[in-house]
C-alpha cells in the first residue's frame, strides 16, 4: 500500500532547547525540523495506561509528541510492576492516570498531558475521540477493542492497535479511510471465555517493550507521514522463538460502515448474567454450612492451575475451563449436586455455566466478580494477580 499523506500539520518553528532535545530525529531526512514539528503538534489519545500504554506513553512523550491523552481508571497494584513500566513502587495504590502522568512528565515537560479517568464507554468514546488526531489501543478486552475502533472509524480517524499474550504480540493499524478495521480483522467477537487475557493466562514481560513500541513507530509514521504503515498488514511477533511474521487483511466489501455504537459488553457475551449469580457474602455463609454439615455442594474453580497456586479459596476443587468444554473433566462433576463455578472475575465461570446448562446441568450457579472480589470482600490478606 503507498505511503499516506502526514496526518498533522507542522507547527511552529522548535526552540533552541527542542532542537537540542529531538536532534536524534531531526538529522534522520525522512523526519527533519518538519516532522518533528509535526510531532509537537500532534494530539493521540492512549487507551489505558498498563502493559502497552506504559511503553506507547513514555516512547511517544520522548518522541516529542506535544498532547497526549491518557484513558484509565484503574490504579497500581504489585503484580502490575512485572510489566508496566511506567510506574514504580512509590506509586502503588495510585490511580494509574496520575502515576503515568508524572512519569510523563519526569521524562519530558514539554508535553501536555490530559487524563481522561473514566471507563471508555459507548456514552463517551465519541466525545473524547474528536479531541485528538489519532488514537492508540493498549486495551486487553474485545469490547473494548470493538469499541474503539467502531468510534475511530465513526470519526474517520486512525487507529494503532496492539495485542499480547503470554508470548505473543500483534500490531496493526486501522483507518476506515483507507482500509481494513478491527471488525474486518476479527468480524465476530470470540465466545466469552474462550480467550484468556493477561491477568488469567500470563504475560511475558518484556513483551510489552516490543510490542508497544512497535505501536509508537506506527503512529509516528503516521504523524509524520513517513514509511510505509501496518494498515492492511497485522504484524505477529512470537517472543518464545523471536519470530517475526505477516499476515494481510482487507477491508470487506459487504461490511456495512459503522454509525453507531453499541452495547459491546452484549456484543462479546461478557454482560453479568446476574440470574445464576452468587455472593461472595453469600459463598461465604454457604461454605461455613457446609463445614456444619448444613448443606452440601461442590465449589468449582475452572482457572489454570498456575492461577490456583497463586491463589484459591479454600475448599473449592480445580477444574480448568478446557476440561469441561472438551467433556473430559464432566465425570467429576456430579448432576445431582448444587455447583458454584469461579473463575478470576467472571467472564470464564460464565462460558462454563452457559456450556454446563447445554450439557443439561441444572444446580449451576457462578460467583460474582470471581476470586478478585472474594479477596477484596472476604479475604484481603489473600495476594491477587
């Protein structure tokens, strides 16, 4: 695909201290004084300050890029420290905006940074977009992703995106104007559960260095107008064996453009069913029953067992997600008993009871918010990951 024509427009003449700091950029030819000045006026909205944003944010403000916007409402907790290095000891329990700011800050003053604490919603994805040229997709949920790029293409603007795993990273690029969209990469959400994120199947640290820094490349290069960019084209990057490979994608033709978002968390089975809920107040009661020998039934954890020895309530019986969707765990789990699936916070208890009541289970019940809200609720001398 040819080149696309710079997304900023210079602004004004570098001073002397800009010129001293960016001169790594400005004696490239490809970027000069006119490139880096586009930078200065560029304004990109990063969704979520974590594993990708950490990287995507400093990178970005060492480039020079002159606003950045940052879109989180979560704060630093220890197992964040593995990989999000934008923050630090001295910043646990903070809001993660604040934190990254500081940083931001620490590393280059020059930038202006707007934080944006709320969860990106339908309500004000729009809104916050059309602030900004370009946005950047550190998010680790479909809904979000989904969400994001149906609003970047609404607002005809450019999307990077990134994606980790365990091992694995991908990065594109999207832009509705020129070619494919997230929805042309993945036109249907995978089946809730189906797909671990970070925070259940793991996340090799250093991962996130490279594949957010590939993402900065992408949006500089669009800022500037430089290279050739990942639109069209999804990058998979395999740290295990330090592979590198190429996969094309194109727009579909029948896709219908998008004009108006919708309820994602439906869209990607991921909305609380709430009927076959339980408590942790009420596990809680219900298993000091069954120490009485007032009750009885079964407390199902389906996570890995790397996550249960981490941490597990006590009582419940390990049965991971893939036994039960291939049937070969079902001979341990008894028809005729009452049944409280958990997983971590409920998207993978929720695929099991949905695939258990296929299977004709009828005594099927989850946990809300899985063990994380058991350990903030029930147990907080419990770790957390």
């Amino acid at each position: 695909m040819p080149g696309l024509a710079a997304l900023v427009e210079p602004g004004d003449d570098l001073s002397a201290a800009e010129r001293e700091r960016y001169s790594r950029h400005i004696l490239i030819p490809e970027i000069g004084m006119l490139g880096q000045r586009r930078l200065r006026n560029a304004r990109v909205l990063v969704i979520g300050a974590g594993g990708l944003g950490s990287p995507v944010l400093l990178y970005l403000a060492a480039a020079g890029v002159g606003t950045l916007g940052i879109v989180d409402h979560d704060a630093v907790d220890l197992s964040n420290l593995q990989r999000q290095i934008i923050h630090g000891v001295t910043g646990l329990g903070r809001s993660k905006l604040e934190s990254a700011a500081a940083a931001v800050a620490e590393l280059n003053p020059l930038v202006t940074v707007h934080q944006h604490d709320a969860w990106l919603s339908a309500d004000n994805a729009l809104e916050l977009f059309a602030q900004y040229d370009l946005i950047i997709d550190g998010a680790d949920n479909f809904a979000t992703r989904y969400l994001v790029s149906d609003a970047a293409a609404m607002l005809d603007k450019p999307c990077v995106w990134g994606s980790i795993l365990r091992f694995d990273g991908q990065v594109s690029v999207f832009w509705n104007l020129h070619g494919p969209t997230y929805r042309d990469l993945y036109p249907e959400a995978p089946p809730a559960g189906s797909v671990p994120g970070c925070g259940e199947g793991g996340v090799f640290g250093m991962l996130c260095g490279t594949i957010g820094a590939t993402m900065v490349a992408e949006a500089v290069k669009l800022i500037t107008g430089v290279g050739r960019t990942l639109l069209g084209r999804v990058v998979l990057f395999n740290a295990l064996d330090a592979s590198w490979r190429e996969m094309a994608i194109a727009r579909d033709p029948a896709t219908d453009p998008v004009t108006e978002l919708i309820d994602y968390d439906l869209f990607c089975g991921t909305s609380n069913p709430g009927a076959d809920d339980v408590s942790v107040q009420e596990l809680a009661a219900m298993l000091a029953g069954r120490a009485r020998g007032e009750n009885d039934f079964d407390l199902v954890d389906v996570r890995e067992p790397e996550e249960y020895e981490i941490v597990h309530i006590a009582g419940a019986r390990l049965v991971p997600l893939g036994g039960i969707f291939s049937g070969q765990a079902l001979s341990t789990l008894a028809r005729h008993r009452d049944i409280v699936v958990h997983c971590k916070a409920g998207p993978r208890s929720a695929a099991v009871l949905a695939e258990l009541e296929r299977r004709g289970y009828d005594r099927v019940r989850q946990l809300t918010g899985g063990i994380l809200a058991w350990v903030q609720e029930i147990e907080p001398t419990l770790p957390t990951y």
